[in-house]
C-alpha cells in the first residue's frame, strides 16, 4: 500500500514549530508505542539538533509490554531520554516531571551559576497527528486546558501552558512528513489511524493486519474470532465476516464491514497488546 497525506496546515504548523524552537530548552516527543520508529517524525531531529530530547512511548497499554522495554532501552542508547506512558492514566505519568528535570540539568545548573531563580523549564510537545498529546498535555496539567480528540488534527495552532511554577509546556499541531520513503511507514501509521481512514483503503489495510499477525502473533486471531489463520488473508477476513455477521442485504457477506470491525478492535485493543514493529 502506498499512503501519502500532508495537508496544507502541516507545512504551517513545521515552520511555526521551527520558530519557537529558539524558545524552548527540551523536547518532548510523543511517539505511538506500537510504531515507535513510523511515528518519529524525522524533521523533529532536524529541528531538534542541539536541544535536550525526550521521547515518550505513549498508548504503551495497547503494545506489546516486552517490546516497550526493549525499544525504551534503544531510544537510551541512542541518548534520548525516555518513558513509557499511557496518557490516559495520570499514574504513569508520574515520572515525568522529574525525566524532564533531569534532561535539563545543564540548564538549570547554567540559569543557577547566572543567578537566574525561577525561571521555568519551557517544553515544547511534539508528535504526529493522533499519537496523543493533547491527553498527555490534560492528565500531565490536571485539567482540561488541551483540546482532545480521536481524529488526527485537532490542534490547528501553538498554545503555551503553564504546568507549574517549574514548567511550561508548548502544545504544537500533529505534523507528518511530506513523503513516507518506506510504504510500510505509511501502512502502519494508517494502521493506528494516523493517516484519517478517508484516505485509506480500509479492506486492504485489513489484508496486510491479517498477514502481519500471523506472523509475529500466531493465535490472535483464532482467539478472537475462531477462525482458522492457515488460509490467506482474504480467506481469514471472509471468515471474520462470516462469523460476526457482517452480511449485506441478502445475506452476502460484507468483507468491507468486516475489515473496519477488525481495524477498530485492533486500535482499541481488544486484540490484545501487539507492536508492529
């Protein structure tokens, strides 16, 4: 599959971002845990050259908990502070206060040797579109003072938000890049709806979902819909159909319907814990 999608805005948002990067001391870069390298954008690096970095593996309760770990410990090798997150619960946020202190170390002890007091931490919050930050902003603040959705791009413009006396964080639009090198970059961020489904082929999405997990997840399927994952996709899918009754008028079978029953259980992790890369 070939996906490619940048919306005029996004061209906006990147050089708004590259302007007030001069303003910010840290970076904290939201990528979805199930696509931890697909959904880095690479312009951020470019951006972010010489700015402290940390990268948070968010909706880490929907990916594989063995894998989180793993590619925590590459991020840290490759000198990116990191965390693994689920922005919906407040709890695992706990740690990040005191990981963005720690990335920012040098400054603080700069600002103190200066006689600087009090001068807060400034963040900016970046990622692609519907990866969450937004929900990362309202559960790290404790109020609602992000708008939050389920559709990639609904923050269209920046917005400063004082966390506390010691941070600041700088709320940026979900920006991808203007072309995917790699089509499978492209299938997987479409995969975890990064890419609106409009713009998608959502039954051969559903094609290369089946193919992966039968691979890297043998059982999943027949788990949880009983079908046998011997035969090709195709089948598996007519199969899927078949038993949640998904039919169209006269009682044919509708592989379509049964293709967007397969993506939303798989993002909303009712397949269970599973990384695509």
């Amino acid at each position: 599959m070939n996906i490619q999608w940048y919306p005029g805005h996004m061209t906006k948002a990147r050089r708004m971002m590259q302007e007030n990067i001069k303003l910010i001391d840290v970076i904290i870069e939201l990528v979805d845990a199930r696509v931890p390298m697909s959904s880095r954008n690479p312009d951020i690096d470019q951006m972010g050259q010489n700015k402290s970095r940390l990268i948070l593996l968010n909706k880490a309760d929907l990916a594989d908990e063995r894998k989180n770990r793993q590619w925590s410990e590459w991020f840290q090798e490759k000198g990116f502070y990191t965390a693994v997150v689920d922005s919906r619960n407040r709890g695992s946020l706990k740690a990040v206060n005191g990981i963005i202190r720690e990335a920012c170390q040098e400054k603080l002890e700069r600002d103190k040797r200066k006689g600087i007091k009090n001068r807060p931490i400034r963040a900016m919050v970046a990622g692609i579109p519907n990866v969450g930050k937004s929900t990362f902003i309202n559960s790290f603040a404790g109020k609602a003072c992000a708008r939050t959705g389920n559709q990639p791009g609904v923050t269209k413009g920046k917005q400063w938000i004082r966390l506390n006396k010691n941070v600041e964080l700088l709320d940026t639009p979900g920006i991808l890049w203007p072309k995917f090198d790699d089509p499978q970059v492209g299938c997987r961020l479409a995969m975890i709806g990064a890419v609106k489904d409009e713009l998608v082929n959502i039954d051969e999405l559903s094609l290369e979902l089946i193919k992966y997990l039968v691979e890297a997840y043998p059982g999943v399927l027949s788990g949880r819909y009983q079908v046998d994952e011997t035969g090709s996709p195709g089948q598996t899918l007519e199969k899927i159909a078949e038993i949640r009754k998904c039919l169209q008028k006269g009682g044919e079978l509708d592989c379509g319907k049964a293709a967007v029953l397969l993506m939303d259980e798989f993002r909303s992790g009712k397949l269970g814990r599973i990384t695509l890369e």
